[in-house]
C-alpha cells in the first residue's frame, strides 16, 4: 500500500501539478485509509465498496463533518483510479460509493462599503502602509486566492497594459485585468519601497521588511487586523475577498462565463453559488422593473 501510495502522490505533484497542500492533505487522507484497511486485515486487492463504506462510518462515527468524509472519499476515488490506470486492480471498489449529502454553503460577502473601507485602512504614508495597501486592492480587483497573491512574481504583472497572470490550482496559468486603483497602489509600492526590502535575487512581488516572500499566515493576519481596525465585525479570512470580488461582479452585471475564467473555476457550477448569494439583487430589480413586480 504505501509503494502505491507513494506513486500516486508524485503522480499528482509530477503529472497533475497540485500544489504542496493538496498532495499533503491527500497523503493524510490515504495513511488514515492505510490504518483502517490494517486494524481490519483488509489486503489492498480486496478492497470493495463495502470495505470503502465501513470506513466512511468510521470517520462518521468521529463526529467528521461530512464535507470532511467527502475529502477522503475524493481521495479514495482518485486513487484507485491511478491503480486502475496502472493495472494494478482491475476494477476501481469507489466507484459504487456513494458521498455523503452535503449541505450548500452560500459564500459570505463583504459590502461595498466595508470593502472600501478595507482597502482604505493601510496607511499608505508609511512603507508597511504602501505593501498591505498594494496587496489588498490586488487581490480584491483580480478575485486571487491568497496562494496565488503571496506566489505572484515580478513578471506576472503587467501594469502597462493592465493586467496579472496568476497560478492556480493544478499551476494553471490564466490572465485577469487590473484596474486602475490597483495598478496605482502596485506601482507605488514598486517605486517607492520594494527596492529597499526585497534582494537583488529576490522575485516576489510582495516581501516582508526581513526581505522574503510574504507568507499566507502573514497575510492573514494582516487583513484581520485591517478589518478590526475599520469596524468590521463578521468574521474575515482572505477569501472573503474573492468571494467579494465574483458577488460585487455579478452584483454588477457581469457575465457569468467571465466571471469563471476570472475566479480560474474548472467547472461554472463553482462559479454559480455566486448567483444564490445575489438573489436578494435580483429580487429587487425584477420589483423595480417588472411591469407586475
């Protein structure tokens, strides 16, 4: 099992290009798996879907969540497809397991006013000020996810004809335009204070004052702060910025196809939670505008 394993998980960090995070949480995945088939004197060969859906009560049994057995089963599942593909079972036990029933999250959004007053708060007189200012009007105007702002380097921008390419999941590469504010805050900050924090090998476009990339827990910490600081009290992560950018989008009247290659979502039904989130929008236009509203 743990030859196979191993395989598999350079296979997704070789072949499908996952980032660290993803091949590590499905390493933890299958070496929970790899326990279970042991403690039950399940050989690999003889994994079946009754084997799959004991484990599956198992980790219920724990008080998982299930949108937390549907993660391991979504390992399981590709998993033993790489053993199929690799003829090593001849048939794949996970196919005929069904996921649990997952209940549908709306995304929860900032207003406009409380994102403004966000991207307000850094003091843009100081050089801390003029980076966390730079940062938040990048990842709000292009909707990146906070891997893909810490990662972005100095030539993935291009500020003369306004634009960014960010990596996403699986290092797919897509473009998302820039808007004027954000472009402005970017040039500040590349003018006025990176020179002096960043070394001369250094290719981040955001780097701490220690001279190394800014990190995601940095960031976190960062927007937390701001929030607090101009009186926004529900809860904030950073991709409470995105899921932001794709409403006020919408909100808007944007396509919901541009908006998908925007976010970088390999499926539109990711992108289309954010049509529930703006039903109240839409409610109150059909009220205004419908001749019968």
């Amino acid at each position: 099992m743990d030859e196979h394993v191993d395989a598999y998980l350079i296979h997704l960090k070789v072949e499908r290009g996952l980032a660290p995070n993803s091949v590590s949480a499905c390493s933890t995945d299958l070496g929970k798996f790899a326990s279970f088939l042991e403690r039950a004197s399940i050989p690999l060969e003889r994994v079946d879907a009754g084997a799959v859906t004991a484990f599956l009560v198992e980790l219920s049994s724990k008080k998982l969540s299930a949108r937390s057995q549907a993660r391991y089963l979504s390992s399981l599942r590709g998993f033993f497809r790489f053993l199929v593909a690799e003829k090593v079972l001849a048939a794949d036990p996970v196919s005929l397991v069904d996921g649990p029933r997952l209940e549908r999250k709306l995304p929860s959004v900032l207003s406009r006013d409380e994102v403004l007053r966000l991207l307000d708060a850094p003091d843009a007189s100081t050089p801390r000020g003029k980076r966390d200012r730079a940062m938040l009007h990048t990842m709000y105007a292009a909707g990146l996810r906070v891997s893909e702002l810490v990662c972005l380097e100095l030539q993935d921008v291009n500020l003369e004809n306004g634009f960014l390419a960010a990596f996403g999941k699986g290092r797919k590469r897509r473009v998302v335009p820039l808007g004027q504010h954000s472009r402005s805050a970017i040039t500040e900050w590349l003018e006025a204070v990176r020179p002096t924090w960043a070394g001369p090998s250094e290719r981040s476009l955001f780097v701490t004052q220690r001279k190394r990339r800014m990190t995601r827990q940095g960031f976190w910490k960062l927007i937390k702060r701001y929030a607090r600081e101009v009186g926004i009290t529900k809860p904030i992560s950073p991709h409470k910025l995105r899921h932001s950018f794709a409403t006020h989008l919408l909100l808007g009247g944007a396509d919901l196809r541009a908006v998908q290659t925007m976010l970088g979502h390999a499926d539109i039904a990711t992108t289309q939670v954010y049509t529930h989130v703006s039903g109240d929008h839409l409610k109150r236009m059909h009220q205004r505008y419908h001749p019968r509203g």
